[in-house]
C-alpha cells in the first residue's frame, strides 16, 4: 500500500459510511488524480487533502444538509430571513430552503429547482449551477446533467482536486500557506483552526512515505458531454481547462522505478 492508502484508511475511519466503496474508489483513482495536476509531492497532497477532509467531514457529510430549525435559518442567513415568521414555512423542508437561498445566483434560474439540484456535494461541496459546470469543463463529466457524479466513489477525487486546482489553491500549499489556500476554496477563513488540524494529521501521515504519481495522463472523458465552464462565487474564474499549467511539462516527475532506483543507489553510497 502507499502512504496515501495508508493515510486514507487511517484519517478517513468512516469514510465508507454514506458513499459505500468511497474510500477504495478514491486510492484506486489516486495515482491518476494526482498525477494529471501536479499533486506529486506530499506537501500538495496534504494541503488538498486537509481541505477536503474538512469540507466534506472525511467522507460522512458528502451532501449539503439544509434540514434547519426557523432559528438556525436566522442565523445562517440573516439578510434573507428577517424574522422568525419569515423563516418558518421553511424549516425542516430542505428542498424549498434550497431553493430559497441558492436560487437567483451561483448560476441557478430564479423559480426552478436549481438550489435543490446543485446544492453542495461532494469532497469539496461544490455548490450552485455554475459550480457544477466548471467541474464539468475540468473533468470532461456531465456535472450539470447528472450532479450525483461528484459523489460517484470512481470520480470524488477528481471532482474535488479539480475544484482545489480550479479556485487556485496550488500556489498557496506550495507556499504552505494554509490561510491562504482555504481563502481560495473556502471564500473566507470558516473552519480555519479544523483546516490547520486535518492538515497537521495529513502531513504527519504522509511524511512515513513520499508520495509519487503516476505521470500526467490525458484528461478523462468519461458521461455525457460536459457543460461550459461559469465561474464559482468562492473561486477565480477559470477561463478553460488548457489554461491549466502543464504538470508534466513544468515538474516532469520520475516513474516509480526510476525513483526506487536512485533510492537504492542513495543508499549504496551510505553504505
């Protein structure tokens, strides 16, 4: 097993709880996911990882719960409901909330179901319509016709690397800055103390063994033909996935023999 295997299972007990197979889905994808946007080495594997260890509870909230109390409703969003008998006929009914607070923005049509349908999800709760279509430009999936892909055991990763990429993470853990990073995704500092914690633990974890992935390979194209890309309220926009960096062109990494055997000679040479 590699060290992300190993980190996975042990930082991720429950991870199978509400997607069962996430977790194997996620190490048997791992090696591609990481190695298409220049995640190879275990610095960047922590920091994306401790962000969407956080956002998505470590697999047990892989779906935005909006099953609020007229109260809570008040508190989350102050603006839309201004007193408690506004908030009422919405409480405990998650799908007219959504619609509610997520339609009219984030790309999601004024009167429809868009709040419902693009509510948050997946390893790194992505949200709105607009949301979705960038994944979908990213990834080559039908994000906007089918939603449910992000929690597909086979895609979760990607959809949540993709996203950390997307909102122009990369720089900021590289610099191992960890505000800066959860700025990027998170669109201000939420959670911050929670993100430094799943960082410590990812970090410590993988440093036992480097992370090295499989080169870049060519974008997936897997569903239906994916949407056009729209920009994320929490994230820069993205103009279009080539305008990506090139992982294999900019940081060219060894192939798992090479590395073993300049380990060894490493060691010879102690010797």
């Amino acid at each position: 097993m590699s060290s992300f295997d190993i980190a996975l299972s042990r930082l991720w007990p429950d991870g199978d709880r509400r997607i069962p197979g996430l977790r194997a889905g996620m190490i048997a994808s791992a090696d591609e996911v990481f190695g298409r946007f220049g995640m190879t080495s275990p610095l960047l594997v922590a920091h994306v990882m401790a962000q969407l260890s956080h956002e998505c509870g470590a697999g047990r909230e892989v779906v935005e719960n909006l099953n609020y109390t007229a109260a809570r409703m008040r508190q989350v969003w102050p603006s839309r409901f201004r007193t408690l008998a506004a908030a009422v006929p919405y409480a405990h009914d998650p799908r007219a909330l959504a619609n509610k607070v997520y339609n009219g923005r984030m790309g999601n049509a004024p009167g429809s179901d868009d709040g419902w349908r693009y509510r948050g999800r997946g390893a790194a709760q992505t949200t709105g319509r607009e949301g979705y279509a960038r994944l979908a430009a990213l990834t080559g999936l039908d994000l906007v016709g089918d939603p449910d892909l992000v929690n597909d055991p086979r895609y979760f990763l990607l959809c949540g690397v993709a996203d950390f990429v997307a909102c122009g993470c990369v720089s900021f853990a590289k610099a191992d800055d960890v505000v800066g990073v959860t700025r990027r995704l998170n669109g201000g500092t939420i959670g911050l103390a929670q993100r430094q914690a799943w960082l410590a633990r990812w970090k410590a974890a993988l440093a036992e063994v480097p992370v090295v992935a499989s080169p870049p390979l060519a974008p997936v194209r897997a569903g239906r033909p994916a949407a056009g890309r729209a920009a994320s309220p929490s994230c820069s926009p993205v103009p279009s996935a080539s305008a990506l960096p090139s992982p294999a062109a900019a940081h060219p990494q060894p192939g798992r023999l090479a590395t073993l055997i300049a380990a060894l000679a490493a060691a010879l040479r102690r010797g």
